[in-house]
C-alpha cells in the first residue's frame, strides 16, 4: 500500500538522451534498452543522436547507465515571466517596486491647461 502511493507522487518529466557517436548505428536498440527502464520514447534525431520523450525523475540515473548514452538532459519549459514578477505573485516579494515601476514607465499625460514655451 505505501508503495502505490509513493508510485503516485513520482512524476514524469521530458528528457532528451545523447547516445555517443559510436551507437549511432544501434540508436533503436539504445532506445529499447531505455524503454526497458522507464522512458517513453516520443522521437528520434538520428542525425545528431539523440532520443526525446518522457521518464520518472528517479530513474534517470538508470538511464544514464545504458550503453551507448552519454547523456539525459532534462527538458524545461520556457520561463515566461520575469522573477521579480514571479516572486511579486507567488510570495508577495517585490509589489510595491513593481507597482513603482509600472508607474514610472507609463508615460504621463501634460496636466490639462498646462502652458508650455515653445
């Protein structure tokens, strides 16, 4: 029982695999044996030796120790907030420099019957 659960919180994450230049010739069988650990195999880049798909955090280790695989990459998804905007969010770090900030970069209109020397 608790190791179903413990089964439950692993999560999968992307990852791209660099099979040496030498097994480039056996790329289907380096993914056979990486799909006998864990991977999901998604695609492969033959022209430049790699494997894309998805496996268990805790099983990269094993991955790493296929025949063949010089590397397991894992993939990130683009950030696509600032941090100070990710810790103003998340933490409330940072709001009132934020705030400061979006008003300095607002442009100002003139002040209405405003003289101005031309």
């Amino acid at each position: 029982m608790h190791r179903d659960r413990r089964r439950e919180r692993r999560f999968r994450v992307n990852v791209a695999i660099a099979v040496a230049d030498e097994s480039r010739h056996s790329l289907r069988e380096v993914a056979a044996a990486c799909c006998a650990l864990g991977f999901e195999h998604a695609a492969t880049l033959s022209d430049i030796g790699v494997l894309t798909g998805t496996a268990f955090i805790d099983e990269l280790a094993g991955l790493r120790s296929v025949p063949g695989v010089i590397a397991v990459e894992i993939s990130r998804a683009p950030r696509t907030q600032t941090l100070p905007q990710t810790l103003a969010r998340n933490y409330g770090v940072g709001e009132p420099d934020l705030k400061a900030r979006a008003n300095t970069s607002t442009p100002r209109a003139a002040p209405s019957g405003s003289t101005r020397n031309r």
